[in-house]
C-alpha cells in the first residue's frame, strides 16, 4: 500500500510538473542552465520551459515579455532566445544588461555559481549560447 501511494504522489507531481505553463515556469525559474547538469547530466527545467517556448508560434512576443517582466533567470534565458528569433530587439537590448549588477543563478554541469547580469549578458553576446539554439533548430 505503501508503494502504491508514493507513486500516485510520483505522477500526480510529474503530470503537475509537466502540464504547468512553461512561460510561467520560466518567469520565476531558478536556475540559469545550459547543456546537461549534475551528476546525472540531466537537462534543467528552464531548459525544457526555453525550448517548448522556442516552438511556439509566439516565441519571439513570450521572450519579450519574459525579458520586460521575468526574474534575472528568465531575462538570461529570454536574451539567448532574442538573439537568435529577433536581433533588432536582442540588439536594442543587450548592452543595458551588460551593465545590470543584478545578480543571476547560473548551472553549469555540477557547478552552481552566483555572478552579476553583466557577466552573464557578456557570454550571450559573445555566442557561448548559441549552440544551444543551433542544436534546437
């Protein structure tokens, strides 16, 4: 019984994990992650949020919002999306970032590590996301 019950409370979180709305998971992420991470080498939840926001229709409007109103997480990852869906946007943008000391949660692999905006923002300018995009399309 005891099995039984801790793989009802298994799938009832996975289906509640999944069915959320990934612009609204991504809006208040807590990581920044790239590539696998962890142990396991696993790929984030923003990850998965980033790329099932990418194929949507509306990808480059969700992005600007994400960029306009999402924590410092989500405006790392709405700022690699706009350089690849919208350059002129991700170009008007990109330099008021490289300059914001807010600080962003980054993973990378089994590294977790805390550096300012305008650390992260000078790697998506200089491509260090891009493969990420490329290996999407």
């Amino acid at each position: 019984m005891k099995t039984l019950s801790t793989f009802l409370l298994i799938l009832t979180w996975a289906v509640t994990t999944h069915a959320a709305d990934p612009l609204q998971t991504l809006s208040s992420i807590h990581d920044f992650a790239f590539g696998g991470i962890g142990v396991a080498g696993t790929t984030s939840e923003g990850e998965v949020a980033f790329r099932e926001i990418y194929d949507r229709p509306s990808a480059k409007d969700d992005f600007l919002k994400l960029l306009n109103s999402g924590n410092p997480q989500a405006k790392c990852y709405a700022l690699v999306a706009l350089r690849g869906l919208n350059p002129q946007v991700y170009s008007s943008k990109i330099e008021e970032y490289q300059k914001d000391k807010t600080t962003v949660t980054t993973i990378g692999g089994c590294m977790i590590a805390v550096f300012p905006m305008s650390s992260v923002a000078t790697n998506i300018e200089a491509g260090y996301y891009d493969s990420y995009i490329k290996k999407h399309n």
